[in-house]
C-alpha cells in the first residue's frame, strides 16, 4: 500500500495484486485497499477494480499460473515489484508447504510473466534472514548467504537464484531488497511492534526472547518505500568484470542485491523502553529463550544502496514508534 501511494505520487499508474487470505486480519487488509479507493465489495476474483486516479487492483493468487499470465499479458507492465510472499519466521515451522507455493511457485510465475512480456525490470523482496548463521557484522550483500536457518529464508534465498537465473538466461533485469526488520504504520499484526503496543495496551504480557538479548536493524516503512522507488528507475547492468569472480550481488547478467536497513543495531531492549515511553505505560514482560530459526543480530551494511541510489534510510525508533503508536490508537480507536 505504502509503494502505491509513492508511485502514484511520482506519476506512475499501478496495478496492485493480493489474494487477500487470512492469514492476518482480513478487514486490516481491505482498509488498506479502501484508502486507495477501492471497493471491497466490488471484489471479484481475477478481475480488475478500478481505484483512485491511475489505481487500480486484482484479486488473485500468485501461485495462479494462468491468471498471472493473463494479467501481463494484458496489462503489459513496464516494471514490476513483487512485495507479496508467505511471510513469517515461526509460521514456516509448521506450514512449510505453504511457503513454496507463495514464494517459489508464486515468484517463479512473476519470472514468466516478466521474461514474456519484456519488463523492463523486476524488483523483489528479499530478507536480511538470508544472512542465516553468518555472524560477521555488519551485514554485506558480497557476503556468501548458503546457511539459512529457517525455511522462509531459504525460500527466499531460492528467489534470489532463480532471478538470476533469469537475468542470466533471459536478459531480465532484476534486482532484489534484503529488508530489516520493517515497521511502521499499517504494519503487519504478527510483527513485534503490532503485538508489543496490542498487548501493553490491554494490560497483557509481551513475549521477549532470547531473554532479549537480540539487536535488530529497526527499518521503518517509509524508508523502505524511499528505496524500492528510487531502485525501480535504477535498472542493473552486468558486469564484464565479474566474470569467473563473482560476489552474490554482483553479476555479468542484469542482476543485484541491496540490503535497506537503518544501519544502526538496536538492543530489543531499549526498543520496548522506547514503546513504553511514548505508550506512558509499562510492559509486562515474559522473557523466553530464543525460538528455533531466530538469529541473535541483524545488522545491515548500506554502502552500497547509498552508491547506487544516493539514499540511506534515515527515521530513528524515537520517529518511528510514534508514527506507528500514532496509527495505531487511531485505527483501534
């Protein structure tokens, strides 16, 4: 919803797509979609429902081969953001399967739909999970990312290889986003800061593992948003030089990775003291140990994302929380 509203800011007309299932708030999802003028009731699935001016949305499954084929076809896209996946650390442990139907089948078919309609670029959600038992801090794009320690990274991890194949076979140019740890406004309910606000302000306990001793690299939404934006116009190129010496970012094909973090680790600690400060209320914490494909530290190196795009996200948890606090209070009333 976020990337819309900024594409349609800087004049692009977008077609957004969502299957809208449950696996969170259902009536979460269509108030996003009302604010971009469209009628939940107007819905139907495989068809288009005109929105606000140069809005428009489809209902439908990624992993729908043929609807995704139908829809570039007929929409003959210029670029592409593929944003949607199966998303969720935990979730993975137990419904595995339903991650390779999102993320691998549902991305491989975004692949087709950009190879045969000549999409000038494709650019993808990755994660900074990818970095996986990698321990070295911060982390880099040129670093190898084959440890993953939950299922949903490695599907993810398989996204960045079958974009490059791609991009190598078919001259598709790609470009994947490592995300940290996003936030903000509008959010996702299963993410810490949704269930931290939820919980403390119904006087509930919150969860914290590790006994929170974990450092996360805190991005907030609008940042991210700044990035994709400003990488969509920015189409990679190979690189001759590469060639028999290659770092994961780096390609002879049309072919990179960013990572878009804040690039400033903070201690789970001091990020709900900073919730309860601008909450005016304190937490009750349940400290519990670490949860199986966790990592202790994500810690994103920007370098390059400032070289190839002149940004670096910039909104502090102190903007941030607020915004999101802000949000939430009036949305739940």
């Amino acid at each position: 919803m976020h990337t819309a509203f900024r594409l349609l800011e800087k004049g692009f007309e977008v077609v957004g797509l969502d299957v809208i299932n449950d696996y969170y708030d259902v009536n979460l999802k269509l108030a996003r979609m009302k604010r971009l003028g469209i009628d939940p009731g107007a819905l139907e699935y495989g068809k288009k429902t005109e929105g606000n001016d140069n809005f428009s949305f489809v209902k439908l499954d990624l992993s729908d081969a043929e609807g995704i084929r139908n829809l570039f076809e007929t929409e003959n896209f210029d670029y592409a953001i593929n944003l949607a996946a199966q998303a969720g650390v935990r979730y993975s442990l137990e419904h595995p399967e339903v991650y390779v139907e999102s993320n691998v089948q549902g991305f491989l078919n975004i692949l087709e739909g950009c190879r045969h309609c000549l999409v000038k670029h494709l650019v993808y959600a990755s994660t900074s999970s990818v970095y996986g038992l990698n321990t070295n801090n911060p982390f880099r794009e040129e670093e190898a990312t084959e440890h993953p320690v939950s299922f949903y990274a490695a599907t993810k991890k398989a996204n960045e290889m079958m974009a490059h194949s791609y991009s190598h076979l078919y001259d598709l140019p790609t470009t994947g986003l490592r995300f940290f740890t996003v936030y903000g406004p509008w959010g996702r309910p299963d993410m810490a800061l949704f269930k931290f606000t939820k919980n403390i302000l119904e006087g509930k306990p919150i969860d914290v593992y590790n006994n929170g001793d974990m450092q996360r690299d805190f991005t907030y939404v609008d940042d991210i948003v700044e990035g994709i934006s400003r990488v969509v116009l920015s189409v990679p190129e190979g690189i001759e030089s590469v060639q028999g010496n290659y770092d994961t970012n780096k390609s002879s094909a049309p072919y990179t990775i960013f990572n878009i973090g804040n690039g400033k680790p903070v201690n789970l600690m001091d990020y709900v003291r900073e919730l309860e400060n601008v909450l005016g209320k304190k937490a009750e914490i349940n400290f519990m140990p670490m949860q199986a494909g966790d990592v202790q530290k994500t810690y994103a190196s920007t370098e390059n994302l400032l070289r190839a795009v002149d940004y670096l996200p910039e909104v502090g948890i102190e903007q941030g929380i607020r915004e999101f606090v802000a949000w939430y209070v009036d949305y739940y009333s």
